[in-house]
C-alpha cells in the first residue's frame, strides 16, 4: 500500500501519488490510501486510467479484490454465448456484482448504486489521484 508523497492541489483537492505511470497496467489494481480510504488504480483496455474507490456500493466489499476482466455478452435465444468487455467489467468478490469500469454502473441491476470514481492526471511520469481534501492525509 502505497502512502507516497501527497501535495495540496487547492483548498478542495489533494493528489496522491500512485506510482510511476509504467507500473499501472490493465488487469490489476495499483492501490494507494486517501486517509483511510482505499483506492485501486488500473488501467482500461483503452489506454485510460481508472481510478476506483475500494467499496463495493452493494454492500461494502473490497472491490478491487474482485475479478477484473470480461461479462457475457447479450445474445439472441439459442445463439452461442459469448464473452467480451475484455479489463472493462469489475466483479465484486463478495457476490459476483459486475460494475462497468467504464461508467462506473452495475451492468445487470438498472438503478443500482455505482462505483466511485476519481479523476487520475499523469506528469512527469508518475500517476497522481485526485481526491477531495478532506479524505487526503498530509
């Protein structure tokens, strides 16, 4: 867990360091501490940063100790199943929730909680989370 350097972005911000860019790769989660919340950080199919607050909305679960990969795809009656969503669909290890890594929405439950997301930024190689000031330790 890393507990890197932390600097004051603005009165309502802090960034924490989640390591060097190099080392957040699809497939796993890079986690960091903001105070006493846990946040995993991975990287999408796309080449884009996520940054996921380490709770289940369902019921509180370590997500990012969920698996981190594919769903079903929809089909037609009898069709062949098929999976797809490669690193982009999240699992909750607890009960098997999956959460588009993408928008942050459960994918199979319409209008259930979603998964809390910050925004990352990347300078001079090194990957930087963005949390609200209150939840960042100086």
């Amino acid at each position: 867990m890393d507990r890197g350097p932390r600097r004051r972005v603005g009165r309502s911000t802090a960034r924490i360091d989640a390591g060097p860019a190099e080392a957040i790769v699809a497939g796993r989660f890079t986690m960091v501490l903001a105070g006493s919340r846990r946040i995993g950080v991975t990287m999408l199919g796309n080449g884009e940063l996520r940054a996921v607050r380490d709770r289940c909305p369902h019921k509180g679960a370590a997500i990012c100790q969920g698996i981190l990969g594919v769903t079903w795809l929809p089909s037609a009656p009898g069709a062949v199943l098929a999976y797809g969503r490669e690193g982009e669909v999240l699992a909750c290890p607890w009960h098997g929730f999956e959460f588009d890594l993408a928008t942050g929405a459960e994918l199979f439950w319409p209008g259930a909680p979603s998964l809390r997301f910050y925004p990352t930024e990347v300078e001079d190689g090194r990957v930087y989370v963005i949390v609200p000031e209150g939840r960042a330790v100086e």
